[in-house]
C-alpha cells in the first residue's frame, strides 16, 4: 500500500456559481436555475479532480453553503434556514484580516439537520469514475447553535446535544450508504477554543475538553471497522486566505484531539512555521490503538492559502521529515485545509476564485506526485504500483 493521499473537501466556487448564489439570495432566480450552476460546478470540479491523478476526490462542496451551515441553510446569506433557528447566532470566527463569520442561533427545538451531506454526494455520485470522499461538520461546531448562556426555552442543552448527536451519526451513515469511501469530520473549531478572543465570547471558556467529549459520542457509535475510514480534520480556518487561530500553539490542541477516537487525522501543517516540531508532536500524540483503531495523521503539505504552488519535491520532503517521527504506516498526506469552506468567497490573494480554482488543481497534482515519490523512497518502487 502506497502512502495514502486525500483532500479535505472543498474548492473554491466559480464567480458563475457565486454570482448565481447571489442572484438566488435576491430572488432573481429560481432554485432550479441554480441547480444548473452547481451541476456545472461539480462536474467540473469532479473531471478536473480525477485528471489530478488524486485516488480518491471530492465534489468541492459547490452545493453547500459552508462547511458549517450545510445543514441548517441553503445559502451562506441564510436563504432557506431551517424554522428552528434564527440568522444572528454568535460569531464562529473573526478572521485575521478583521472579517466574521457568524452561525444561526437555535430558537427552539427538536434541533433536526434540513440537509444531510448525503443529499450532495447522491448527485456527485454519478458524475465520478473515482472514489469520492464527504466531509461533514462536527457535533462540537454545531453545539455553537445552542447560546452561551442561558436556556432556549423547553429544550435543555442537553436535551439539544442528545438531538445533535442522533443528527450527526445520521449525516455520516446517509455518507457512507451514498457511496463514500471516507467520511472526514471537519473540527477547525478545535484549535480556536485555545485562543481565548475577548472579542469573540465563546473561544475563552475553556471548551475544548467539552468538544472532544461530543465528538467522541459520535465515534463511538461506530465500530473500530467503520471508524478507519472516519477521520477528523483539524486548521487554523482557511476564509478568504486568511486563518482565525494560526496563533495558537499546537502543543495546546494535539494531546486533546488524539484523544477522539477517529481512524485518521488531516493536519494543517504546510504553513506551520516549525514543521519538524509538530511531526514530532504527532508521533508523540497520535495512538497505534485508539479504541480498536491506529490513528493515521494525513500530514497537510499543500497551503490552500498561498497562490504559490508547491513543487512535488517538497511535498516529499515533507513526508520524508514526517516519516522521522510517525510510523509510515500511519502517515499520510492531505491539503491543509478546503480550499474554500464557505461558498462565497473571492480568494483576494489569488485575485478571483476562478484563478484559485486553477491553482488548486495544480496544487492538488503536486501533492499526488510528491507523495508517489515519497512513498517510492520510504516503500520502494512495488509500493507505489
Ligand atoms: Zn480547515
């Protein structure tokens, strides 16, 4: 078996498909003129991610509204929102370059998914010749719904976790039985519960401990068989090229998130200023038996932030270093983060989605050729073929 390789899910949408969300929100068009855009969309992201070379692809998320909100709107701008929730929830993240983005806030309950991610991979499904992969959001994001403080009125919090934690397994079993090969649990929220920004409320109260708990009552309806393809994806967020918490250390998040008893593990780390320090932080970490599973760690050696696209020889590089500290049988690599987890989004720094698009096709190439060559070296050649 050669190292594996897998994205983590999403790729920006073309300024067709953006312009299209924007015209949906304003009602110029109906739903099923939208529908035509995100086909359009998908089948493109599809073809050009199977010409990567790249054994197993995704849809890009082109029918999601983010990487969050998938269940609960059809549209990043709230269009759609489930009647159990209201537009202005507390802020998910303040970005770097000074920008937001904010969740829906549950009014009342039972808290039930609108849409399950299943309902996007059926369509993908047929467009694909190669394995595809679905990610979902983790129960620990979703428990932001739910307000700091307080009590929605006749629905406990626990009460809504019960029912968060039912919708979650849901979403990823309806993923499986539609054809997903891998199932990857996206938990960006994970490093920015160390951060502790007095302007954004809920990162200073120490929830991290709280959040691997929910998540891990998830995994654990799943057995050791199941969860080595369920995987769990950690970043310091990745939002119109700029991150919410690529300052925290991860000394801080690494012990906690090894605790989740996940088959496999994507990792930011090409943008990590001391790379080395955290593959030894890895192997340290990471457990050869979490409940029945190894913990594969999916290194990140693609910056989905940066136009600058990496060469396959330093994505060997990197995997060669990795290799120094984790087992190669529980090493792999990944892109640092989606390419764009929320559906709008002009990728500044690349100068238009359409462009980043481009980029990340060649970036995503650069990753499946490094990692043949680092699985050549660390294997030899009978591994890679
Ligand atoms: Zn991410």
């Amino acid at each position: 078996m050669p190292i594996p390789t897998e994205p983590v899910g999403s790729l920006p949408r073309p300024a067709k498909l953006q312009a299209a969300i924007a015209a949906y929100d304003d009602g110029k068009i109906t739903r099923d003129e939208l529908k035509i855009e995100q086909d359009a969309a998908c089948l493109d992201s599809i073809k050009r991610g199977e010409a990567t070379g790249a054994p197993i692809i995704s849809d890009g998320e082109q029918r999601a509204s983010s990487f969050a909100t998938y269940p609960l709107a059809d549209t990043l701008a709230g269009t759609g929102l489930a009647d159990t929730l209201s537009g202005d929830g507390q802020y998910f993240a303040i970005f770097t370059d000074g920008h937001h983005r904010q969740l829906p806030r549950l009014t009342h309950g039972p808290f039930r998914y609108k849409t399950y991610a299943a309902d996007y991979l059926r369509e993908a499904m047929g467009m694909s010749t190669k394995p595809l992969k679905q990610a979902v959001i983790a129960p620990s994001m979703l428990a932001l719904l739910y307000p700091l403080d307080g009590e929605v009125e006749g629905y406990t919090r626990e009460e809504f976790h019960n029912d968060l934690i039912d919708e979650c397994e849901k979403d990823i079993r309806l993923a499986f039985a539609a054809g997903a090969k891998r199932v990857s649990i996206d938990f960006t929220e994970g490093r920015l519960a160390c951060r502790n920004d007095p302007n954004n409320p809920w990162t200073g109260r120490g929830m991290l401990e709280g959040f691997i708990q929910l998540n891990n009552r998830v995994l654990d309806r799943f057995t050791p068989e199941e969860r080595k393809n369920i995987g769990i994806h950690t970043c310091p967020g990745g939002d119109c090229d700029s991150t919410h918490s690529g300052d925290v250390d991860y000394a801080e998040l690494l012990p906690s998130m090894f605790k989740m008893n996940a088959g496999y593990f994507l990792i930011q780390l090409a943008s990590e200023p001391d790379k080395e320090r955290i593959y030894k932080l890895l192997g340290e970490h990471s457990r050869e038996d979490a409940n029945g599973v190894p913990q594969v760690c999916f290194i990140g050696v693609i910056n989905p932030l940066d136009p600058r696209v990496e060469t396959p020889e330093e994505v060997r590089d990197d995997l060669l270093l990795a290799a120094k500290y984790i087992p190669v049988e529980r090493l792999g690599s990944t892109d640092d983060c989606g390419f764009s987890p929320f559906s709008i989004d002009v990728k500044p720094k690349h100068g238009s989605p359409d462009v980043a698009r481009d980029v990340a096709f060649q970036k995503i190439e650069s990753r499946v050729k490094g990692t043949a060559m680092a699985s050549e070296q660390l294997l030899g050649k009978a591994a890679v073929q």
